[in-house]
C-alpha cells in the first residue's frame, strides 16, 4: 500500500501529486519495492534490511553490545588502577626492607672498616720492628685483643646513637 504525503502549514496532509514530500509504503508489494529501488538508488540488500521487522532488535541488541562493551572498558580501567596502586605497595615494602638491610651493613661497615686498617698496618713489617723487642705471640695476641676491643667499642658507640635517635623520633611523634 502506497500513500503519499506533503508537509503544507507545518502539518502533514495527504497528496495525490507525484511531486510530493513524504511516500509512505505499507508491507509493499515487489512492484512498489522495484519504485524504491529506483527512486531512492538503493540495493536489495539495503532495502531488504529497511523493510525487515527484526530490525529494530538487532540495533537494539548492537546498542546493548555497545553499553556493555562500555561497561567493560570502564571496569578494566578501575582493575589497572588498583592493580597499580598494589605494585606502588609492593616496591614501597621492597623499598623500605632493602633500606634496613643497607643500614646494617652500614653498620657493619663502620665497625669492620677501621679495624681492617689497623690490620693491615699491623701486618706490614713496620708492626714487626715497632715489637721487635717482645715475643711475637704475646705483641699478636695483643693486638688481636686490642682490634677486638676497638670493634666491641664502637658497636657499643654506634648501638647508643641508634637508640637515642630512635628515641628522638618517637618523642617527636607523640
């Protein structure tokens, strides 16, 4: 069923001419689809899909896929940010243990280091003619407990200014 339309005064009026605004076609016959094709220079296929009822649900169904599909990208986004601020926790964790570790090698540094060149001066010759007049077990024993003393004392020296500066953080904190 063909009808045809113009639009006269803003309003919408039925017309017998064929230079008429709006062709209106109800469940067309193939001779009124082969007036389309021509008139509007369409293809079956497109004018197939025009007509077709299913047509509505499909574009409604690439509207859902579309939200979903939005939907999906938004979620992946929020995951990619918590997934960052966990790998930010774990190099800070990383981070703050390898601090620790640095400081007491520090540590270990400073007690060892001095000693080491008292060592190795005292096994330079000059060691041996400065004790040229005692017995070398008793000057080496000697100096092995001197060396002794000197790492035993400053890790007592450095132990006390480690524990006063923590407790100078702490009292601040409070």
């Amino acid at each position: 069923m063909h009808k045809r339309f113009d639009i006269v005064d803003k309003s919408i009026v039925l017309s017998n001419s064929e230079d008429n605004t709006i062709d209106f076609y109800l469940n067309p016959d193939d001779a009124e689809k082969q007036n389309i094709l021509k008139s509007l220079d369409f293809d079956e296929h497109t004018l197939s899909s025009a007509l077709d009822a299913d047509e509505v649900s499909r574009i409604e169904f690439i509207e859902d896929l579309s939200i979903e599909n939005n939907q999906c990208y938004k979620q992946a986004e929020i995951y990619s940010t918590v997934l960052g601020g966990l790998m930010d926790a774990r190099g800070n964790l990383v981070n703050n243990n390898m601090n620790i570790l640095l400081k007491r090698l520090t540590v270990i540094n400073v007690i060892f280091l001095p000693l080491n060149l008292i060592a190795s001066i005292g096994g330079m010759s000059e060691f041996s003619m400065m004790t040229s007049g005692m017995p070398w077990h008793l000057s080496y024993s000697l100096f092995g407990l001197g060396m002794l003393g000197i790492g035993w004392f400053t890790a007592i020296v450095l132990n006390k200014l480690s524990n006063e500066k923590s407790n100078k953080l702490f009292k601040n904190k409070k």
